[in-house]
C-alpha cells in the first residue's frame, strides 16, 4: 500500500503580508468607480428623458440620485 487516499503533507500556508495592501488597492479604484459610474448612469437616463420629454430638470436630478445610490453602495460595502 503507498498510502493512496491519503493527503500528501502540507506545509501550514504562510500569511500573504501584502493582502492589506491589495484590498486597500481595489477599494481605491472601485470607490471612484462606483461614484463616476452612478453618476453617469443616472445623468445619462435623465438626459434621454429631457430629450424625450422636452425637458431640462431630470439630466441634473439623474446625476444627483445616481451619485447618492453611488454613495450608499460604497457605505454598504466598505463602510461597515
């Protein structure tokens, strides 16, 4: 028998001392992302409506609501 179904040895996984460093990294950029991408999102739905309804108040309202949705996105998930 050569001890098949047995887990070979492992050595116990060493801490990765840069895994800080890399959820800091991508916290960075998504939080801006997060914040450009609702405003562009919303602004870009409020400016069709203005166009298809004649109006000029829904591009700086859809702005507005998607940077506030924006923001509590980032508060959920980081700010907890």
């Amino acid at each position: 028998m050569s001890g098949e179904g047995h887990p070979p040895d492992q050595q116990p996984e060493e801490p990765d001392p840069h895994a800080d460093h890399r959820r800091f990294s991508a916290a960075a950029w998504s939080v801006p992302s997060y914040l450009l991408s609702g405003m562009a999102v919303y602004g870009g739905l409020g400016w069709l409506l203005d166009r298809w309804l004649g109006t000029s108040a829904l591009f700086p309202i859809g702005i507005l609501v998607g940077l506030g949705l924006a923001l509590y996105l980032v508060y959920i998930r980081y700010g907890r």
